[in-house]
C-alpha cells in the first residue's frame, strides 16, 4: 500500500454521522436540530450575521479555496463574485440560491449521506450563502427518486424555520447583521424533481425549477447574471454548502491544512476533505470523508474505509467519480483522489470522487454497453450530435458484445464519441462530454478485450492472386 | 427518451365530470406551494406531483385543469409532463417496483433481481399484471450503490436485494403490506 498519512484527524462534515474511522451503518440516525445545535451547530452562521460582513464571508470562502464538490470543481467564492454589485443600500435586487441535489450520476451516493443523517449541516450552508450573497431565496432541487430525504429535509427545514433560523423574521431571529444593523430574511424551500438526469446540469436544473422541461440553455448569460426566472442566481452542490460551516466557523486557514496542493505549478490546490462513496467489487462499499489527494489504493485497500477487494480479487479498473468521468485503467490503482486526476491519469476530472470498482472478472464491453444505455437514455434531445451519438454508441457498444461487431466498428465508435460535446463544441451542455469521455476512456485503456471481441472487417480469403502466386 | 411524441390529432381524451384537480389538492397548492414561486410555472413539478399522488398517473383531463389552475396552455404542461420520466400519462399498477440498473447495481448483478420479479409477476419489464397491482420498470441510478442491488417499491427504498429476498417483498404487498 503506498505511504500516505490523513491530514486529517477528525471528520468535518460527517461529525455527527459515524461512517469514518469505519462505523456500522445501522448506528446511523437523522441528526434532529437541538442535537445539532447542542454539537455546535448554527454558530458559525452566528459568528458570520453577528461579526463579519457579507464580503468578509465571500472573502474568507475565496481564501479557502473550496472548490465546488458537484463535479466541476469551480472555485465557489469565486463563483459568488459573478453576482452583480449590491446597490447602494447593500440589497442585490431579487436573487436567488438553487442548491443542486440532483445526485443522478451513476456510482454517486455522497449527497444523500448528508440529506439522510445531517440535514441542518446543509441547511446552515445555505443560510450563510444566502447571508454572504444577499440571497433571499433558496430552493433545494432533490431528485424525485429521493423520497426519504425529501422528507428528512422537508422536516428539518420545518424545525429551522420554528426555530428562527429562515423565515420572515431575519436569519437567527432576526439578529442584528453587523453591514447594516438589520436582520436579513432567508426563505428556504424543497423542490421535488421528476426523474431526469438532465437536472442536475444548473441551467438545466434552472428550467426544471421554471416548471419546464429540463434543457440545458445556451451559455452566457451565465445564472450568475440571469438565471431563476430572469434572476441573479447562485447554483451550488450540497456537499459545496455543507463545507461553509466548518470555513466560517473554524477559518479559512484551518481547512486549508486539510486536502493537498496541487503538483502543477500554477493550478489550484485541492484543499479540504471530500466525500468519496466507493461501491462496487470492495469488501465494504460506502461513504467515506477523507482529504483530496488519497491514492485509490488506500481508499480500496485500507481497514479504516473498503478493506480490500472483495474475494480477494485482483483489480482491474475504477470509474473515476461518477460515470461521465471514464475509467481508471489496471495500472491506475495509485491515483491520488484530487482534482488533478483528469491530467495526471488521462480521465475526464475528479467529478463526484464516487468510485466505481472492478475487479478481475468485470466484463468491460459490458460495462460500456451499460454506460452507453445510460447516456441514449438520459440525454434531453435537444442537440442533434447527444441525441442520435448517444443512441449509435449504445448500438455499437451492444452488437459488439453480443459478438456482432466488426473492427471498424470500434473506429467508428470512437469517432462518434469524440466528435460530440462541448468541448468539441458540438452541444451546449457537458452531457456529451461525459458520453465521450466514459466511452473513450473504457475504449482506450481495455482496447484488446474489445478486439477480442470483434469480427475482423475483412475477411482474409485463401485465394492467390497476382505475380507471387505459384 | 422524452422527445418521442405520438401523434395527437386524432388522440380521444376520456373525460368525467368530477376534477382531478380536487378542492383539497387545490386548496393545499394555494396555501403551500403555490407563494413560494415567483411565476406561477414555477409550481407546475408540485402540482404534477400532488395530482399524481393522488390518483397514481396524470389523466389528459388532469393535465388541462393544472394548465387552467396555473394559467398555462395545456401544451406546455404536456410538454413538461411528458418529459419526465417519473410522471405517468397512462394508468400504472397500485405498486410500482423500479429496479436499478446503473453500472453500480449491475456488477452486482441486478439482472437476478429483475429476473426474479419477472417471474413473480409473469410479466416483462415496463408491464402491469392483469389485476393492476403491480408495475415493474427498469431504472437508471437511484443513488445508493453502496448497497446495490437496490429497488424501489412505490416510495420505500430496499437495499442489498436478492432474487429471493425481492419474491418475498413482492408477496408482502401483494397481501396488502403497504409501501407509500
């Protein structure tokens, strides 16, 4: 196991649930608002309305660093300063803040960690965006397939709202903010979705709140500018707002220690812990809070998180973080788990950092068939190189394995997968992308098990012709 | 895929006199929903939903008293409707049992699962039995791979399936176990 030692000693944003060092999911229970505020909840959020300005919070998340946790890993402080300046008397106009808890990503399960067991972690999150960003509305998007935790949440914010925290009254019972010794009023609301991947890209998950279909929109105007019904908005991952807590409470300074620097001279360094949900072919599949930067191998082989693979097995590859990242090939069990891993090891990004694991026996053709199905499913239709791309990759990827395919095939397959997406700037959102990604990636790295699978395009014939015959 | 569409011209809506669109569901919508939103589409996804939990799929003519009740056109509450893939536009089973079948639930082989649903049931994926008890559909990823193979019974999420352990969820609810 290579030499790695945790930053961190202590949980940050799974304090209240017991998931790492490893702990028996069955202790797991919703963490209720006295609970939460008797643990020292809602006093960073006291600590920002009562000591520091707005801008001193933006300030101090840009410091930070925090890099958004949704898949992207756009810095969030620097997100918020996209906002239009506040007028003279230090209101914005009407803003609002969609917190995307869309987890539809295939192999991601970290959100729901949060929803399930700590809502108000979430919940204080929000309060200090919507404090730092003079927001005055937030809406939760949680995915339809989410009922329980809809409910959690709906029932959290119900307690937050008896207890002072949102509502008409100001923020903390209308305390007096310290800018403009007035309170500042935060409604917050829980919006079900319906069952479309879509959703989860923030124009998309924009429309979807619109009461529309979910379509990605063109790009700019960008939400900061006009997003919710024409509105300023912030769009912003729950594990995202579930770090604001710990930065404001504790410093910047403190969650800077935790997570790694970037080995690029020049990047921007991956700091803070990060939730990677590991499933798969592991002894013991869940969510595990550890600093960016862990190798795969720890993460996989390690007693205080998987304990190895499962029937001792060997290992054969990782989705990276969610299916629309690729794959890890066999000899990338090292990778570290930051965002530098999209150039270190030939993967689209860090993305979720919800590892799926293989072992020796996966059959990979099948793993691509599924992710290609996925894809032809879940693209919106609206741009014509998804729409029909992603239906001939899953034709392709399906006659392959059923033995049907030819070598051209797997040319074609990836000329179709490269040509689409936003970066080649065929569509206007990255679903593509990921598309291409997971395709090429799973193409490139195991190219011979496709080979092996695929009729050869010419048939060689035993017929001489020409001078060299005898 | 939500842009296939089907033909409408010709389409024959079935209607009756009471509303879907009941006085209590109406009732909650204004007091709850409805002020939370800036524009009135903006509460089209509860509305849908309210009407849908009530009557277990979204009628043409439901579909028309929501566009009235939000000052919509029928058009573009259909072009919602139709697009997400959780709102029923035709009648389901009483139980609705979705199987995931993401990367995470398929190495750990949900097709035993879905194979042993199917023969419970009798039918094929994206069927209702004849008694209109039960649906069974195939889902993408409903976000607990931690302890894949998952399903869904209406509302209530059962983790670490097997064939025979999903044969025995199945029998529960047929003897009228209740899933919300």
């Amino acid at each position: 196991m290579p030499n790695w030692t945790p930053k961190t000693t202590s949980p940050v944003l799974t304090q209240r649930i017991p998931c790492w060092p490893f702990a028996d999911p069955k202790g797991r229970r919703t963490i209720p608002l006295d609970e939460y505020t008797r643990t020292g909840g809602y006093t960073a959020l006291r600590k920002a309305v009562e000591t520091l300005t707005p801008e001193q919070v933006t300030e101090e998340v840009k410091k930070s660093v925090l890099r958004g946790r949704g898949g992207a890993g756009f810095p969030t402080g620097l997100k918020w300063t996209f906002l239009p300046k506040p007028d003279a008397d230090g209101e914005g106009g009407v803003r609002y803040l969609a917190v995307n808890a869309d987890e539809s990503e295939p192999a991601t399960f970290k959100d729901r960690l949060l929803m399930d067991f700590d809502p108000h972690l979430m919940l204080e999150g929000i309060a200090l965006c919507c404090y730092a960003c003079r927001i005055q509305t937030a809406y939760i998007y949680i995915r339809g397939e989410y009922h329980h935790q809809a409910m959690v949440l709906e029932k959290a914010i119900r307690e937050a709202y008896a207890a002072g925290i949102f509502g008409t009254q100001g923020l903390l019972n209308g305390a007096r903010t310290r800018n403009r010794d007035r309170a500042w009023a935060v409604e917050c609301h829980v919006h079900r979705g319906a069952g479309a991947y879509i959703c989860g890209e923030e124009t998309g998950l924009l429309e979807s709140l619109e009461g529309k279909r979910g379509w990605p929109r063109n790009k700019p105007p960008f939400p900061a500018i006009k997003g919710l019904f024409g509105r300023p908005t912030i769009i912003n991952n729950v594990e995202t707002l579930a770090h604001l807590p710990f930065i404001i409470g504790q410093g910047a300074d403190a969650f800077m220690q935790q997570g790694c620097e970037s080995t690029f001279k020049g990047a921007p360094p991956s700091y803070g812990t990060k939730l990677m949900g590991v499933s798969g072919h592991v002894n013991r599949p869940g969510c595990y809070e550890c600093d960016l930067g862990i190798p795969l191998k720890v993460l996989i082989e390690s007693k205080d998180y998987c304990n190895g693979m499962r029937n001792g097995k060997r290992f054969k590859g990782a989705i990276a973080g969610g299916i629309s990242m690729g794959v890890l090939g066999p000899d990338q069990m090292d990778a570290e788990m930051d965002f530098d891993i999209g150039r270190k090891y030939n993967v689209l990004g860090l993305g979720t950092a919800c590892p799926t694991v293989f072992d020796q026996d996966t059959d990979m053709v099948a793993v691509a068939r599924n992710i290609a199905r996925f894809f032809k499913h879940e693209s919106c239709g609206q741009c014509t190189p998804c729409r029909e791309g992603s239906g001939w990759l899953y034709q392709l990827m399906t006659r392959i394995e059923d033995g049907q395919g030819r070598t051209k095939d797997l040319d074609l397959a990836l000329e179709i997968a490269t040509s689409m997406g936003a970066m080649p700037g065929t569509t206007i959102c990255g679903l593509a992308d990921g598309n291409n990604w997971a395709i090429r990636t799973i193409m490139n790295k195991y190219r011979d098990e496709f080979e092996a699978r695929v009729k050869p395009t010419f048939v060689p014939v035993k017929l001489s012709v020409g001078a060299g015959a005898r | 895929m939500p842009w296939i569409t089907k033909p409408s011209g010709t389409m024959k809506v079935a209607r009756r006199n009471e509303p879907y669109l009941t006085p209590e569901i109406r009732a909650g919508l204004e007091r709850d929903i409805l002020p939370r939103y800036e524009k009135k589409q903006g509460a089209l996804l509860p509305t849908l939903h309210a009407v849908q939990h009530r009557w277990g799929w979204l009628p043409w003519q439901a579909l028309e008293e929501i566009a009235a009740f939000l000052g919509l056109s029928p058009a573009e509450v259909w072009d919602t409707a139709s697009f997400y893939e959780e709102y029923w536009l035709q009648p389901k089973g009483s139980t609705l049992i979705a199987v995931c079948r993401s990367i995470a639930c398929e190495c750990r082989d949900h097709t035993k699962v879905t194979e042993a649903c199917k023969a419970r049931l009798g039918i094929d994926v994206g069927d209702t039995t004849d008694d209109g008890k039960f649906t069974l559909v195939e889902v993408e990823c409903l976000g607990s791979c931690d302890t894949a193979p998952v399903a869904l019974f209406n509302h209530t999420l059962h983790e670490n399936l097997t064939p025979e352990g999903v044969s025995k969820l199945i029998d529960g609810a047929a003897a009228g176990e209740h899933h919300h």
